[in-house]
C-alpha cells in the first residue's frame, strides 16, 4: 500500500475520530447511531495511522506530496 493521504488529511480525520469517541462516552449519541460512529470514529483513525484510504485509491485521490526520485 502506498501512501495516498496528506498530513491535513490525517489530522482532520484524527481529530473528528477524537471528537465522536468523546461524544459517544458523553452519552451524545446512543444504540445503533453510537455504533456506526464508532466505527466510522475507528476507520478514520485507523486510515490516519495508516496513511491510506482505498476510497482514495478507488477514485484516484492522493493528498500526500510526492517525493521526487
């Protein structure tokens, strides 16, 4: 897997995974609505980690600089 995600791509995902995980521990959101964002919360962080989306590889998106060889 290559890179695909820019550093503002990471930290935007990063920190709207933050924001639902604390919205979810404050009782903001419930039942099933909780548990999709909860996932959606783990994709974005796990993406960010990662440094790569298949959704972007799938439409042809790359956020990240490219390195000159």
């Amino acid at each position: 897997m290559k890179k695909n995600m820019g550093i503002f791509d990471r930290a935007l995902r990063i920190i709207i995974a933050i924001v639902l995980a604390v919205l979810i521990y404050l009782g903001e959101f419930s039942g099933t609505t909780a548990i999709i964002l909860g996932i959606v919360a783990a994709v974005f962080l796990l993406t960010s980690l990662m440094s790569y989306c298949p959704l972007y590889s799938l439409v042809g998106l790359k956020t990240c600089a490219s390195k000159k060889k």
